[in-house]
C-alpha cells in the first residue's frame, strides 16, 4: 500500500473515531457553548532590555522591579461542534525604585551610579483565534490552534531630574499551536497547549493544568504558564531588542453556559 494511502487510511479511522464518539459521553468539559474562566497568576518576570544605546538591563536585578500576580481573563464561543474561537488578556504593571549599583544608560539617557531610579513598565498581552478539534473523544481531545497574538510593552525609567520614555514596544504574529486533553474520568481532566511563532521578533506560550469540573457548568483549574516575547527593532536589529518571559502558577476558576 502506498504512503499516500496509508494516510488517507489512517485519516479515515481518526475521522470515524471523532464521528463515532458523538454516539459516547463527552467529558463534562466539552459538553458547553460559551466559557468564562478568570485566572489569578502568580508571574515571575525574566526580562531584559536594550533599546538605543548602552548595555541590557536587568529590570528585577537593575531596577529593583518586583514579581506581581494579576487576573487573566480567558473565553470561548463554540461554533458547531469542532470549531472554537477564544480569545485572552493579560495586564501586569510593574514597579520598581533602585538606588543603581552602576551607571545605566537607557534610550541615551544615562543615569549615574547612585542615583534613585524610579521605573514603571506595563506589561499587556492578549490573543484572539481558533481553536479546531481533529479529535473529540470521550476520553479527551487534540487540537490545531491558530492565534493572533500581541504583546505591548512600556518601560519608563525617572531619576536625578530625567526621564527616559520608551515608545510603545509591540509584538504581534500570527501563532500556531497544538492543544491536548485527556479525561481521567468524566470530571477530571489534564490538558497541555503550545504555541508560538518567530518572524524576527518571537512570541511562544506553553502551559499545563489540571481541572475539575464540579459540573458541566462549573470548574475549577491549578496550572503552570510560561509566556516569552522578544522584541527586535526592525532598524537595529540585535543592537536594539527587549525579552520577557513571564512564568508561573495559576488558579482559576470557569463558568460555562
């Protein structure tokens, strides 16, 4: 049989698997049409920044800014069976005073060993997409997801009489991703996803949870996230480019409808 055949076959069995599990018990996850989840985010934030002039910054290490955990809104409308379109957002102000240990220079503003830096640096990042089921089982799902994702950045640093005022550093792609969940029982599920996308500047999101769904209305999550962005500026190249990753626990809790 040949290799083109040989898919078609095994494409064939996966399609009537999906089509035969509409006859079985879906997990109670998988059962509604509109989701709601909010999620508390404890984010630790890895972060480096180099924008016109002078050596990286560190804005934990340098600047003296502090971890935070914020609210993460999440949503879904299903459209017939196998179609979602979801979407998400984030927002993280962080804040940061540091007497410096050494001079730094930011956006050719340079601030002296000594002086009190006082920086604020808001962190947003959202998506909106689809996402497709290729397999719907009663014992769980795999999905393609198809995002568009943004992240904006502003860094502002102030010490000593002067401000160095970052314009708006934006990071959007298109991403592609696969998701995975498998029901343990019907209530009790575990689910992985990954997405990213590198077209000089880089977005990738991965995270892992546990859910129990009290009912098909009501769930409860415990997860673990990892978000990274890299900025580059288009002129500069690697003389000018900005990381985050934003990693941590999660606990979140979903109304579905």
């Amino acid at each position: 049989m040949s290799f083109f055949r040989r898919g078609l076959l095994v494409a064939l069995v996966i399609f009537t698997a999906s089509r035969a599990s509409g006859q079985q018990q879906l997990g109670l996850g998988e059962t509604s049409r509109v989701e709601f989840e909010i999620r508390r985010w404890r984010a630790t934030l890895e972060s480096e920044l180099q924008v016109r002039g002078g050596e990286p910054i560190s804005p934990t290490a340098d600047l003296g800014v502090s971890d935070i955990k914020d609210n993460e809104y999440r949503g879904f409308v299903r459209f017939g069976r196998w179609v979602k379109v979801r979407g998400s957002y984030v927002r993280f102000k962080y804040q940061g005073t540091k007497t410096l240990e050494q001079d730094i220079n930011f956006l050719d503003v340079t601030f002296p060993q000594g002086t009190q830096v006082v920086t604020s640096m808001q962190f947003e990042h959202l998506y909106a997409g689809a996402e497709i089921d290729i397999l719907l089982l009663r014992e769980g799902l795999l999905a393609v997801l198809v995002d568009w994702a943004r992240t904006d950045v502003k860094p502002i640093l102030s010490g000593n009489g002067a401000e160095a005022n970052a314009d708006l550093l934006r990071v959007q792609l298109l991403t592609l991703g696969l998701k995975g969940r498998v029901y343990l029982t019907r209530a009790l599920a575990v689910s992985a996803e990954f997405s990213g996308m590198k077209r000089g500047n880089v977005i990738t999101d991965m995270e892992a949870d546990v859910t129990l769904n009290m009912s098909p209305n009501v769930a409860v999550s415990v997860g673990y996230r990892n978000l990274y962005t890299k900025w580059v500026d288009p002129n500069l190249n690697e003389r000018a480019r900005a990381t985050w990753k934003i990693k941590g626990y999660f606990f979140s809790g979903t109304v579905r409808f």
